[in-house]
C-alpha cells in the first residue's frame, strides 16, 4: 500500500515499528501536495514550507529512535489556514492577514506537535470561515477532487480536500455551523466537532466565538478518535470558555456493541428539500444500523428551520464584535494612502475583507444596534435555547441523533450565483446542533448524484464523543464508502 493510503493509525503504528522514517513520510506528502500545485488542480493549500516540514520530521525521527515520542509521532497534518501558527503564514482565507505571521501557534495546533505530529501546510478556506462552500476565500476556491467542477463544501474546505485527495492524511478543521461536517460529508471523508469548550479557542482566529469549535477531518472515524485524543482538554489561562473536562482517550470506547442503541430520527431532517439521492443513502445507512443492532426511534426537532434564521444572527452578530479588531492598526493590511485615522479604518476595511465578510459586518451591527438588539438579537437567543432544549428532550427517546448533513451533495461551482441565501439555506441541518453547542460528526455513507459522496450526520448529547465515534466506526467496519477515493487521486 501506497504511503498516502496508510491511515493515520497505521501510519502510526509504522512509524513507531521504524518500518518508515517520518522524514521519508514527510517527503512523500510534500511531494503529492507540490505535484497538485504545479497542476493547479485543487488549490487546496495556501502555504507550505519543505524545510519547516523536513526539520519537525526530522525531530520526530531523533524522539522515535530515543523512544520518548507522542502517540502521532511522525504523523503528517496540515492545519485550516484559520489556526495561527508561528512557523507558516496565517491568513484565515482573507486579504485582510495577507503574510501575517503570529508570534505563537494555537492550542490545537501546539497540542497536536506535542502528540508528534509534522505540519505540512495552511489549507485554504471560506474568509474567516465563513461560507459553506470555499468559494468565499480570496484565495481562490478549492475544487472537489471528486468533480473539480463542484465546491468541495466550506468553511473548511480546503482541509477536505487534501484528506480526500490524500494530499494529508490527516486536517484541522473548524464548525462553527457546520464547516466540519458538511466538507466532511461532500468529499466523503469523517469529520467530528465535539461539544462546544471541548476544544481550545486559543489561536483560532474568531468568526462567533459563542459557536466556534475545532476538530480533526480524517478517513476514519479511529483516526478523529486518535486526533481528537489530543485535540481536547481545559485551556484555562487562554480560553475562558474552555472547559474543565479531562482530556479522554477516545480510542478506548471503539469496538462497542451496537446492540440496543436507539437512533433517533428527526422528522424534520427528510422535510421537503432533501434530494432523493441523500435520502436514500440516508435511509441505507439506517438500515446498515439496524443491522447492527440499533433500532430507530422517531423523534421531533420542531424548531429545525428556525436554526437558518437564529444562527444567522448571532454568527454575524458576534462576528461583527470579532473583526473589529481588523482596523489597519494592530496586524494585516493597511491602506496605503488615506487622509486621516478614520478613513485609514475605512479604507483598510474596503480594502481588506471580502463581500461576504463585509455583509456579515453589516448584518451583525444593525442586529446589534440599539432599537434592533430586542427585536433580532435577543429574540435570537431566546429561540437558540428552545433549540438547545428541544435537543435535550430528543435525548431522552434515543442516544444518538443521525440523519442527512446536508440536502443535497456538492453543488458546482458557482451555482448559487453568488446567492447568500442559497448557501444558508443549505446549513439546515448542520446549524442547530451547532446551537446547542452539541458535538457531531459526518461519516461517508454513500454516493449520489454525479456519484458525489453522501455525508451521514450523527449528533450527540454533550460529551458524547466517545459513543459517537465507536457508533461512527462500527458502522466503517461493516462498510467500505470511507475507503473508496476519488479517481485521479491514486
Ligand atoms: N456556513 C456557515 C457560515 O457560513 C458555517 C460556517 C462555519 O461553520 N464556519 O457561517
């Protein structure tokens, strides 16, 4: 088996064997990623460094070889260009941080090189992760290595891409509303965001930080697992809502039986809307359970629609308080001529984020604005706990919640025209779990239209990653969807 192939847990396992070096690992990858920028093809990468790369390979080797190396000693990952990092550029997909280097590197990001792991690149996303599509990012878009005419799915699209290309075997991605899980579900590889504050905030550049969560993007749900192992864990002196919940070895609860689970399934999920092709491949992984030995339970999230408009008032809300701090003065780009301090903000603005990112700010500060803050805002969040709370109701029919991440597979390139609304439209199922601050995955479960890869969605009750993930991977020891890859991408 090619190297590129391996999974990360058997990538793992060969490097700990000596059976590879991770330098010689660290090679292979760098030579795939360079290969896809000379043809283009993707654009899944914005920044790498061969000799950054070779010298934490290298480091990896000398802890291999003294024995004193982490669990992912040697492993390759790439990370969503919204993490910073002091040894690559990070520039959250916008103008605005073009070239701009952090003096430190985030939680996620420092815990994942203490696990071992060797940083290939930034991957491209959606401008300051939002969007649903990549198609926001002024990087270009990213393209779906299953059909390079289709958007490979957003925010964290470019982090997709290079799992499902085998260009990484391993992502970060960031959910905010479901930027892990619907990339996840459109390349056809797993995703997991876990419980809200599970994940340190600390170094993810901020889109709503009431909604913002990290996670591992993978090809299996053992490889989250491994990641996510050293992903999680209280942050207390850098992210306040950080929470205090022990770091977990996810790993230990793979293997469980199936027997007896009760999956819950909304009805508001198969609503109108949903192309035949996601509920077949839907209602076939149901089936796949059953046969496992879960039974489904129907169940009612009746305030499912209601997510389209309450999260897209917090999330602009909150966003419009974050980018605040982009104003020319602290980092990224400044204007070049202006006349005095105000129109330098002005101007370095104009100049710095793009359109969507600009009516997000617009959106947000008027929700916020005095003599709308009731009317919108507050109504928001009052409808965002009947949400929170409807889920808690669910959970005491069934133990898990599964159904379709998205109404359709990825879409093509430029086929919302632009359209916003076409997009958050789109997020119906991933945003009210997000909401809740519950955690989710999205597990390859099928193909449907143009033989474009179907997501299934499974969401939990908070801190339910352990049961999610071996639900998760029982249902990839009797399939096979997580192993197919997109032809071309050999
Ligand atoms: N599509 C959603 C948005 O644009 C979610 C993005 C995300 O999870 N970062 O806000």
């Amino acid at each position: 088996m090619e190297l590129h192939d391996l999974t990360v847990a058997q990538l793992a396992a060969k490097l700990r064997a000596r059976e590879v070096s991770a330098t010689e690992v660290a090679q292979h990858f760098l030579g795939r990623i360079a290969a896809d920028k000379v043809g283009n093809t993707l654009g899944a990468f914005l920044a790498t460094d061969s000799d950054v790369t070779l010298a934490q390979a290298k480091a990896a080797d000398q802890r291999l070889a003294a024995g004193d190396a982490g669990p992912l000693a040697g492993v390759p990952i790439a990370h969503k260009d919204i993490f910073v990092t002091r040894d690559f550029p990070s520039t959250a997909g916008s103008k605005m941080l073009e070239g701009y280097r952090s003096p430190f590197d985030a939680t996620v990001v420092r815990r994942l090189a203490e696990a071992g792991t060797v940083t290939l690149g930034k991957l491209n996303c959606d401008e300051f992760a939002m969007g649903s599509s990549n198609e926001n990012s002024a990087y270009g878009p990213v393209k779906n290595p299953w059909d390079p005419g289709r958007i490979p799915g957003g925010s964290s699209g470019g982090s997709a891409v290079a799992v499902a290309a085998r260009l990484a075997p391993a992502a970060t991605g960031t959910d905010t509303g479901g930027s892990i899980r619907q990339p996840a579900s459109f390349c056809g590889i797993t995703g997991i965001k876990p419980t809200y504050g599970r994940a340190s905030r600390y170094g993810m550049i901020a889109y709503a930080s009431s909604l913002d969560q990290a996670g591992p993007m993978a090809r299996t749900a053992e490889d989250c697992a491994l990641l996510l192992s050293a992903i999680c864990g209280p942050d207390p002196d850098r992210d306040s809502t950080s929470l205090d919940v022990p770091a977990e070895d996810f790993t230990r609860s793979l293997g469980g039986s199936l027997e007896g689970l009760r999956i819950g399934v909304p009805r508001e999920f198969f609503a109108e809307g949903v192309s035949a092709d996601v509920r077949a491949a839907t209602e076939s992984a149901l089936q796949q359970y059953e046969k496992l030995g879960a039974r489904r339970v129907a169940i009612s999230l009746p305030r499912t629609e209601l997510a389209i408009p309450v999260y897209y008032i917090i999330a602009p809300a909150e966003a419009s308080s974050n980018l605040s701090r982009f104003d020319g003065v602290k980092f990224g780009h400044r204007a070049k001529q202006y006349t005095d301090l105000l129109d330098m903000y002005r101007k370095t603005r104009a100049e710095g984020f793009g359109d969507e990112v600009k009516a997000r700010i617009m959106i947000g500060t008027y929700v916020l604005s005095h003599g709308y803050y009731d009317a919108y805002y507050l109504q928001a969040q009052k409808i965002r706990r009947m949400i929170a709370d409807d889920f808690q109701q669910a959970f005491t029919q069934c133990d898990v919640i599964a159904g379709p991440v998205a109404p359709t597979v990825a879409w093509h390139l430029g086929e919302h025209g632009g359209d916003p609304v076409a997009d958050y439209l789109a997020d119906i199922f991933t945003l009210p779990g997000s909401l809740a601050g519950l955690p989710g995955m999205s597990i390859p479960a099928g193909f449907g239209e143009g033989g474009m890869p179907v997501g299934l969605q499974l969401l939990g009750n908070y801190f339910a990653e352990a049961k999610l993930l071996n639900v998760a991977h029982r249902f990839q020891q009797a399939t096979d969807f997580h192993l197919r890859k997109p032809g071309g991408f050999q």
